[in-house]
C-alpha cells in the first residue's frame, strides 16, 4: 500500500503533498489496521477473538468515515456508505475464499 500510495503521482498534480510522506503514512496505517484486526487471534479462544475483531474493525470503519468526512469533505453517510459498503464485499470475498 505504501509504494502504491507513494508511486501513484508526484503530488504536484493532485496536491497530496510529497510522495515520500503520503507512502509512509499509508504504509504504517495499513499495517496497524492490518494487525488491529488480526492479533486477536493470538487469543487462544476462536470466538473471544472473533469478537475482538469484530470491535476493531466497526471502529476503523467508522474512523474512516470520519476521516472522509472531515477532511475530504464526503458528507457523513454517504461516507459511512461506502465504507460499510466497501467492508462487506471485503468480508464476502474473504468468506467465500475462506469457505472454498
């Protein structure tokens, strides 16, 4: 995600700034997201963990909404929209894959 984030454009053109901080934001957010979720599972309880999971993940989905909401100017439900949107197909691949 960070080198995606950084090779995407020079930042002139989008005003998202230097290519080297919007890489490293990326990539450390998309790793403690990644591991928000996944390190319960260290848990040696499947649905203790589960649950866990489930709480961190509903709070990164709304902390992106607010995000989108407050500095990219997405009105708030239309925001959570996509986000919860975007959350369940995530889930559905991951649940199809997981359950072939």
């Amino acid at each position: 995600m960070g080198f995606t984030e950084a090779a995407h454009d020079d930042g002139v053109l989008s005003g998202r700034g230097s290519p080297w901080k919007r890489g490293l934001a990326s990539g450390v957010m998309t790793t403690l997201g990644g591991m928000g979720h996944a390190l319960p599972y260290l848990i040696s309880d499947f649905w203790t963990a589960t649950t866990i999971a489930i709480i961190v993940v509903f709070i990164e989905l709304w902390a992106i909404a607010w995000i989108q909401n407050k500095y990219m100017e997405t009105p708030f439900f239309r925001a959570a929209l996509q986000v919860v949107l975007g959350g369940a197909l995530v889930f559905a691949a991951g649940a199809l894959i997981g359950g072939g």
